[in-house]
C-alpha cells in the first residue's frame, strides 16, 4: 500500500464526483418548481421584479449554462446562497454537520461495540443458546425500521414515563456537566435506534464471517500450537473473520447516513439530514444541491477507506 | 523391548451427525516406540486423520465425542486433560502437520510471525528472539535466504516452501513426537521426495519419533519401521515393514500392496492396475462382522457373524483376520 496509490484513486474520485454532480443537477433541473416560484405566486410582488431576480440569479438560463456557474463558484469554495435561510450554504452546513456526524458516530460506535463480541461468541458456539438468543435478537433488530422503533421509544420514555426529552435541543443553554448530562439525554434514543439497528446487522456479518474462519485448516494449526483457546481465537479467528466486516462497515457508512435522514427527522435533531428534507421542502435547490453532493464525496470517501484498509488489512491483497 | 512414547488403547472417536452416529475410530489400538516411524495406511475415509487428531485433541467436540478407549503419552492418559494441560503437550512434546501446505497457514501473518508464536508461547522467549529462532528454524529446513524470507507471507511461498515452514513451525520446540497427516499429499512427486526427506533428516537429528499418515504405500515402504493398516475405523493389520510387504495378511493389505503401480510392468505390458472393488462400508451402522467382508473374495460366513479376533501371526506381526 503506497501513498501514490491513494493520491492515484483521490485523482479518479474527481471525474467520478463530477459525474454524479451533473446528474444530480439535471434531475434537479427537471423537477418542478424552484426558489422563486413562491415570490412569482405573491402579488405583493410586481411582475418586473420578480423576472429581474430571477434573471439576476440566471435561473432562466440553459441548464447548462447553470450547471458551470455552479462548478466554478464551486471551484471557488462558494457553495451558494439559501434562498429559505438567507445565509450561505456552506455556513449552513457546517451548522448541521456536527450534529449528525456525533449522533451518526456514536451510533457507528455503539453498533460495533455490540456486534463485536455478540457475534464473535454466536461463530464460535453456533447453535449453542446464545447464537439462538443473538440470532433472533438480531433477526428483530433489524426487521423493525427505524421509524417504528424511534416512535416506539418516543412514547415510553418521553411520553409515558417523561425520562428522556422528546426533540434534540441543539444550542443547549446550560455548560459544562449539566451541558454533558443534557447532551447525553437527549442522545439517547436517537443514538440507540441508529445503532443497535446497524448492530443488528453488523452481528450477523461478524457471525457468518467467524464461522466461516473458524472450520479453516489454518485455525486447526493454530490449535496444534499450544497457543490457548483466547489467543486461537482473537489472534487467528477474529484477526481474519475482521477483513470482510471492516469493509464492509465502511462500504455501508453512505447507507447510515441516509438511515440517519429518518432518525433526525424523528428525533428532530438539527442535523444535516432534517437540512435536505427541510430544503426539499422549501423548494431550496441550492442546498439540495449541496447536500446531495456531500453525500456523495462521503460515498466516494468511504469506497476509498474500504479498499485501504482491506489492503492494509490483507496482506494478499496489494495495489500498485 | 524399547521404550513406548504413545500408546493408543481401544480408542473410539464417534461422531453425531443428522443421520445419526459416525463411528469414525471404533477401537483403534496403535503404539509408537522412541524413535521409531510409525506409517498408517488405509484409503480415505478408513479413520486415519480422525486417528491422529485424536491424540492432539483437535477434534470439534461436539460433533465429536471420544466414547472409549486411552491415549497414553508416556503412560499419562491424555483423554481427561483439560485444555490448558493440552496446551502444554501440544507443539512442545506432540506437533502435527497436516496435508494442505496451501491452506494450513494463517494467510495474514508473515511465516515468521507464525512460527514465533510457538517459541513466545513455550520457550517463553521475547519477540525479538523468537523471530530470531524462527529464522534458524527456516534455514535447518532448507528455505533459501531464511533473514528476508522469515518477512514474507504464506502467499509468497509455493507449495512445497510451505511445508517446509510447516515442518519448521512443528520442529521448533522440538517434540518427541511428530504426527504427519498425509505431508506429502497435495504436493508433486520431486517435492514429495524432499519433503520425505528433510523430515526424515529432521527425525534423525531430533531423536524423535514419527507417526506418518498416508494412502502412499511406496512412501511407507521408504520411512517407516513398522506400519499399522486401517480400515472402516479399525486397525485390522499391524507388521513390521518387511513383513507387511513380504507377507501380508489380511486379504485388504494384499488388495493394497497389488494397488500400488509398478511403472516397469505397466510400461511394457500395459497391465491394468489391480483395484480393490467396491467402497469402504458406511460407517454409521456398521454390520457386526469383518468390515472387509463385503469385498473380501475369501468371506466366509463365520466373516460377517463377528468381528475376528486378532491373532500373532509373526513377531510383531498381527492381524485381524480367521485366514
């Protein structure tokens, strides 16, 4: 693994973000309405200003006029304007990304955490009652969508017990440990849905993947050495079983971001994903524009970091 | 009468399968003197891996289960042991290699790494001299530029270069006793007579003693001192080499020993190669009788009444069998 190779496949990542960032604009292109239709619909407003807004921001121009005004303020590090919010779009995101980058990450963390050992113990005694138990857990985990779920804990502990509040407060008053204390409450739930959800899964892929390690001629060998059962297993066993589920976890990062849409949208939390669904609303093309096109740096980003670390991860596997 | 290092006692490794119980060893009874070859012939299926890995305790257990029987290292019976006892004989006083050089190494470590873990592990050496020890190791079994190679993965190496790491890794706490399961299998017949060979140096040089598995007889006939025949999970001959091969007794060691190609023959005659018919029997539900008798052109009646007794034929020499 050499630093070319991973300059070489950042070159790559930028025809194939281009790309996508032309179709993301053309379907926008092609969708009804945009951000003036509200003020040509207000007769407050007379007709004339209206068509010289309109033609100011070149909103009547060809699309492909559009699209490279778009690429060089892009170029330029100017993501546009909110025409709902009335500030830059890259202000704004950069509002909201924290936010879902903390409850998106301690879901992640959460997930892994669980998955580990659960399904490392389920392939090592499959059909014991453990595997069962873990098997059928995970089995509903990840049958119950999100929304359900998050509804489901919204009712008992913020409705029916009052323990947890309902909507995720962004800018809390208070600091310090009573800040901690708030931000951990108020984290709870989302997180919880977020990541046992991706647990659920995540423990059926760390099972499969020992089970299949576990009956290789390489673990008999590390048996024969004496080694101890802990070492056989953490060394020779999870070590091996790790390379598809590290990939596979970051292939799938993309996916729980646009999981994650739902859950802010449930939990009100102000993060980036409630941003596209508010901006689609809002009819807001420019920050649709930006966020769609975030989520896709990230699904490029991610494929790059799943092939590092399986070739980082597997020595058979190098890139030249 | 020399010193007996194993010594195998009515061994029965059963296993639970969805059709029901596989007799896979169904009192087996083996020994292995101090410093002498012991071969196991039989064809696949008759018990001789399941055998082996028995005296390891390599077996999955369940599905496996050892029903009866001893396995006695040095007059300690290793059946009881817990998991932490076995460790200590394992790889120290009993290392085994197995038949597929390709599969048998961990394919993310480095083949030093591996054979390391063995010295870190028993001779409680520290990491530095440990892959120190491993380089030595891979120079005595004759890998060409063992400091650089002693970095590289299993990948890098062939076939036959694995074994030799194989037989390293099992050479470097240097046990009494080395169990080879078909070694030289998976591999071409020029690298078959190396692989022979270097273990057959490393024996010598080791004082140790070696239990060879095979279906080759023509290796047998080369290495060992004594050999015991399987079939269908029981032993049903045992000889010293000469007089297996001079005398064989039971009627499936004389269908073996004409099995084996005589490329001489075949060369000038175009003989057909004399094949035992049919299969080994199903070892589920064993019939109560020779196990052999279904293809056996000597059976008998008293054949499938019961399982005939063993019998001295010869010093040394016995065999199950009422011929």
């Amino acid at each position: 693994m050499s630093r070319q190779y991973i300059i070489r496949r950042l070159l790559v990542a930028i025809p194939s973000l281009l790309g996508i960032s032309v179709v993301l604009f053309c379907v926008l292109a092609l969708a009804p309405g945009d951000p003036f239709s509200e003020i040509a619909a207000n007769p407050a407003i007379p007709p004339e200003v209206a068509a010289s807004l309109r033609a100011k921001f070149g909103l009547d121009d060809p699309v492909w006029l559009r699209y490279l005004h778009w690429l060089s303020a892009m170029a330029h590090g100017d993501w546009g304007f909110s025409f709902a919010s009335r500030i830059n779009v890259d202000t704004l995101i950069l509002q909201r990304l924290p936010t879902t980058l903390i409850v998106i990450g301690a879901a992640q963390i959460l997930a892994i955490v669980v998955a580990l050992p659960v399904g490392v113990l389920a392939g090592t005694r499959p059909y014991s009652i453990f595997d069962q138990v873990a098997n059928t857990l995970a089995f509903i985990g990840f049958s119950l969508p999100t929304f359900f779920t998050g509804l489901l804990l919204i009712m008992l502990f913020s409705i029916k017990l009052d323990w947890l509040p309902m909507v995720y407060n962004a800018e809390l008053s208070s600091t310090g440990w009573p800040w901690l204390w708030e931000q951990i409450r108020q984290s709870i739930m989302p997180v919880m849905v977020l990541g046992l959800f991706q647990g659920a899964s995540l423990v059926r892929y760390v099972r499969s993947a020992v089970l299949d390690v576990v009956r290789l001629d390489y673990v008999t060998t590390a048996r024969s050495k004496g080694i101890g059962e802990r070492r056989v297993i953490t060394r020779h066993v999870v070590r091996t079983a790790l390379i598809p589920v590290v990939t596979l976890v970051a292939l799938q990062m993309p996916i729980v971001f646009s999981g994650a849409i739902v859950t802010e949208q449930i939990f009100r939390v102000p993060g980036i994903g409630s941003l596209l669904i508010a901006a689609m609303l809002a009819n807001d093309t420019p920050v649709i524009m930006a966020v769609t096109f975030v989520f896709a740096c990230l699904v490029v980003m991610f494929n790059l970091i799943a092939d590092v670390l399986y070739g980082w991860l597997d020595p058979r596997i190098s890139y030249r | 009468m020399a010193e007996t290092l194993l010594d195998i006692r009515g061994l029965k490794t059963w296993f639970a399968t969805d059709d029901g119980l596989v007799r896979a060893v169904d009192g087996v009874d083996l020994h292995i003197d101090r410093g002498e070859t012991l071969g196991v012939v039989g064809e696949s299926g008759c018990g001789k891996t399941v055998t082996a890995r028995s005296v390891l305790k390599l077996i999955d257990m369940p599905p496996g289960r050892f029903e009866d029987g001893q396995i006695l290292w040095q007059g300690r019976d290793l059946i009881p042991l817990g998991q932490d006892e076995m460790d200590k004989i394992r790889a120290r006083e009993i290392a085994i290699i197995f038949q597929e050089p390709m599969t048998s190494l961990n394919p993310v470590y480095t083949v030093g790494h591996q054979i390391a873990e063995v010295l870190q592990q028993h001779e409680k050496l520290g990491a530095r001299q440990a892959m120190q020890a491993a380089v030595e190791m891979l120079r005595l079994v004759n890998i060409p530029n063992p400091q650089k190679r002693v970095h590289d993965y299993p990948h890098q190496f062939s076939g036959g270069m694995r074994q030799r790491v194989m037989i390293a890794m099992a050479m470097s706490c240097k046990p009494r006793l080395l169990i080879a399961d078909e070694p030289t299998t998976a591999l071409d017949v020029t690298i078959q007579a190396q692989i022979l060979e270097l273990m057959q140096e490393m024996k010598d040089k080791l004082g140790m003693s070696m239990m060879l598995i095979t279906h080759a007889m023509g290796v047998v006939a080369e290495t060992c001192q004594r050999v015991v025949v399987m079939y269908a999970g029981k032993v049903v001959e045992e000889a010293p080499v000469e007089a297996l091969f001079g005398n064989p007794r039971h009627p499936y060691t004389q269908g073996l020993i004409r099995s084996i190609p005589r490329v001489d023959r075949a060369a000038e005659h175009k003989e057909r190669l004399e094949a035992i018919p049919g299969s080994v029997p199903s070892l589920l539900d064993p019939p109560p009788g020779c196990r052999f008798a279904s293809r056996c052109k000597y059976a008998m009646d008293i054949c499938v009444r019961g399982m005939p007794p063993f019998k001295e034929v010869g010093p040394g020499h016995r065999v199950a069998c009422v011929l």
